[in-house]
C-alpha cells in the first residue's frame, strides 16, 4: 500500500521464519490501519574482514562496514577467527561458527550495535 499524503510509516523488523520482514502499520491524523506491507530489506551479496573490519556489500549496492570491536565475541576475536565469517539465511544474516556468533545484516545497516564504539586514544 502506497504511502498518501497525511499518513506516517511506523516500521520495525522481526525475524520470521528465518525470514526478515518489515511490518508497516500507517496513521494518518492519529487513526491506525490495519494495512501491513512486506518491505524488501537489502540482504549481503558478500562479507569480508580486514584489518579487524567486517565489510558487507548489500543487494542495493551499498558497502557497510564496522569495528570488530563493537561486539563483544568478535572483540576478542583473533584475526583467523574473524576470517571465518559465511553469509546464512540469504544473506540475512553473518555466522562465526567458531564464535557461535550470528548477527543480523539489517541490524548492521541500523546500526545496532553491543558495545560503544572505542575512542581514539
């Protein structure tokens, strides 16, 4: 359903069935609708680690990248144990099985993270 003028977009993401999807309840002048929408999220063509970096390239051709650091098993990670990253559930999602370690792509592209990022010393 097409956003009309007047109307708000609250969304939020949950994980169903190894599937993400975006839930979209309109509001237009404080009346809610019952409407729902299946937005499409950008999934990770591919992942990478350098230099305590983790890259993922998205769908939509973005490259998103974050500190290893900003959680709390890849911060004490060890280079090779970082390296070992796959892609699971369509790109939804990056593994460490070493770690036992999963997080969410749409959860990196939101920028959700554990832990702070570090200051520069």
């Amino acid at each position: 359903m097409p956003i009309e003028s007047g109307q708000i977009c609250l969304t939020y993401a949950r994980l169903f069935h190894y599937r993400f999807e975006e839930t979209c309840y309109f509001m237009s002048f404080g009346v809610k609708f019952d409407s729902s929408v299946v937005l499409a999220e950008p999934a990770a063509l591919r992942v990478w680690v350098e230099a305590r970096m983790v890259y993922v390239e998205l769908t939509d051709g973005r490259v998103v990248g974050f500190p290893a650091n900003r959680f709390t098993r890849l911060k004490n990670a060890t280079a090779e144990q970082l390296g070992k990253v796959s892609l699971e559930l369509d790109g939804f999602a990056l593994r460490w099985e070493e770690l036992d370690e999963d997080i969410t792509v749409p959860g990196i592209v939101a920028g959700r993270f554990q832990l702070p990022l570090d200051s520069p010393a």
